[in-house]
C-alpha cells in the first residue's frame, strides 16, 4: 500500500507540475535545417570536396580535408561564431550554446549526413524569433568566408609556387638547347634513323663499286691477253652482266674508232690477200706487219683507259668505306644521346605539364573567389 500510495503521489505530482509548465511556463523549439552537401554531384558546394576529383594542385591549394560532422558541430556551437551573436543580443554565450542543439539526418532518413538541424530552445519565441534568425544567417555567412578564404589561401599558395615552376621550365628548356647546341642535333632519334638510312645507301653503292671493279679487272684481263675482239670489247664496257662500265670514263674514243677502222680494213683484205696469195708473198706480210702494229696500238689504249677506270673505281670504294665508316662511329653515339634526349624531354614535359595545372587552378580558384554564392 505505501509503494502505491507513493507512487501515484509522485506520478500525479508530476502530472500536475507538467500542466503547469505546459500552461504558465512552457518551453518553445525553433529550428532551421542546413543543406551542407551537394546531393545531386555528391560533392559539396565549396572547392574543398570538389578538389578530391581535380587536379593535385587545387587539392593542395586547398588543404583539402572531408567533413568531419562532429568537429563541424562543435565549431558551430562555438564562441567563434555564437561570441557575436550573443553580444548583439546582449545574452551569455555559453547560456546561448546550452540552448542550440544540432542533429544530422532529414526527417525521414536519420543516415543524411550532409543535412544538420539546428534547433533552439526558448521561453519567449516572439522574443527568440530574431535570434534564430541570426544564427541561420551567421552560419551561411561563415560557410561562405570559410569557402572565400580557402580559395584565397589557395590562390597565395599557387602564386608562391608558380615562379619555382616556371623557374624549372626554362631550365630544363636551357639544358635541351644547350645538349642541342653541343651535339649539333635537333631530334637524335629522327637524325639516327637518317644516318642508318645513309649507312644503308652507301653499303650499296661499295657492293656496286665492288662489282665494277671485278668487272673492270676481268675486262682488262681479257684485253691483256688479246681474247677480247675490238668489238667485244666495246660491248663488255656498256652492257657487262649489266654493269655500264662508261661511267669511269672507258668508251671507245675517236681515235680508237680511227684504230679499229683501220684494223678492220687491213684484217679484210689480208683474209682476201691469204685467199689469193701464198703466206710469203710481199702483200700477205705487208698486211699482216701493218696488224701487227695495229693490234697492240689500240690494246694499249684499251689498258690505258681500263686502268684510269680502275684507279678511279678504287678511289670512289675508298671514298665510300671512309663514309661508311664514319657514319657508322656517328651512328653508334645515336644511342647515348637519345637516352640523354628523352631524359630532358621527359623532365621539360613534366614541368611543363605541372606548370599547366598550377595555371588551371589559378584560374579556376581566381573564378570561383569572385562567386559570391552560399555554399550552404
């Protein structure tokens, strides 16, 4: 009986103080809720998310860090921020904080991290109507400077790494002129494949000049040894296994035309005199005594042009296995430089690449800190 009695005592007495409350003293809550992220791109209104998704220069402009929900209610609930407020309405800050509560999550989803609500406790709401006001209005204006003073951290930041940068740029652009200078050269690799090209071309021309002097030398053989008639000797000195030996200067001149004229008439009319006369008769031997002049006459000058030629062949294959040598040392450098080449070139494209990003940021952050919209 006691433990009834008691307890019906203190639960009507509660009751009765509940409704007196409720009737001569009750309590009032206003509240505003706040939109702090972007629920459409999933990044929030200010550059600080957005930087996640840009480039590493505006990420490091900005500092970039994520919400972090707790630390943001405790700097709302603040003397940082409630500190004026309170002393525009002449109350206690610390009276003021013990009144806001802030909450995350909408009405229907308690897991909306990016919505908070802001409540306010209150006696007189006609009286506090102003006050919550203010607070919703302190809290966009802060978000907004927040923001503003990111962005203008973010441009000083780029402004102080832009000279080093551009610093880099035109020093790695002075040691790729300077490796061009010193190596006479303008792309390494382009100029390698065109020495190899010319080293190709001239281990031709050598095969070829090799096979015209073999040419030559089996000609001069044939002609020293009197197998190779006048007129075999100028069909060997134009169509040869197809080598035209007339380009060093062998053909048949004037004079051994003259030559071969003469020894064509005298060997026709010695074959006529032979079938006339007997081979001691006066006109068999003159004939055949002015052949014998002849024929060395004009092998003489055959030997004498087929060794000019050859001179010149063996001057010419000189020349070529000197070239071919050379170019093949100049060839054989190729590679080191372009290993140095790239080097630089990857180092200036690299610099050039940072140089254009930190540029992108600048502008993007000297755009958005003219934007004067409320990222909340």
């Amino acid at each position: 009986k006691i433990v009834f009695v008691g307890a019906t005592t203190i639960v009507f007495l509660a009751g009765v103080l509940a409704f007196y409350q409720r009737a001569f003293n009750p309590v009032f809550r206003g509240s505003f809720k706040l939109l702090i992220t972007d629920p459409i791109s999933n990044n929030s209104g200010n550059r600080t998310s957005k930087a996640a998704d840009g480039t590493l220069f505006e990420q490091l402009a900005l500092n970039t860090t994520n919400n972090n929900i707790p630390t943001l209610i405790e700097v709302l609930q603040s003397p940082l921020l409630l500190g004026p407020i309170a002393k525009k309405f002449n109350i206690n800050e610390n009276s003021l904080a013990r009144r806001i509560s802030i909450t995350t999550g909408g009405i229907a989803r308690k897991e909306a991290d990016g919505v908070l609500k802001v409540s306010l406790m209150s006696r007189n709401p006609q009286a506090d109507q102003p006050l919550l006001e203010s607070i919703s209005e302190a809290y966009l204006e802060a978000s907004l400077k927040q923001r503003q003073q990111r962005v203008t951290d973010g441009i000083n930041f780029l402004n102080e790494q832009a000279p080093s940068l551009k610093d880099k740029v035109d020093s790695v652009q002075i040691e790729l002129a300077e490796f061009r200078r010193k190596h006479s050269l303008l792309e390494p690799m382009v100029e390698g494949e065109t020495l190899k090209r010319r080293e190709a071309e001239l281990g031709k021309a050598i095969l070829s000049l090799e096979a015209d002097r073999s040419r030559l030398e089996t000609v001069r053989q044939e002609v020293a040894s009197g197998s190779l008639s006048a007129r075999g000797f100028t069909e060997a000195i134009s169509t040869g296994e197809g080598a035209d030996l007339r380009g060093y200067g062998v053909s048949v001149t004037d004079t051994d035309k003259s030559l071969v004229q003469q020894l064509v008439q005298v060997e026709t009319e010695l074959a006529k005199a032979r079938s006339t006369y007997q081979p001691n008769y006066s006109l068999v031997q003159n004939l055949q005594d002015r052949l014998d002049q002849l024929q060395p006459l004009l092998r003489r000058h055959q030997l004498e042009a087929l060794d000019a030629a050859i001179n010149l062949n063996a001057g010419r294959l000189t020349t070529a296995r000197q070239q071919e040598k050379a170019l093949n040392k100049e060839f054989l450098e190729k590679p080191a430089l372009i290993k140095q080449y790239e080097a630089l070139q990857s180092r200036l494209t690299l610099a050039q690449e940072n140089l254009a990003g930190l540029v992108r940021a600048r502008e993007t952050f000297q755009l958005e800190s003219a934007q004067q919209s409320v990222p909340w």
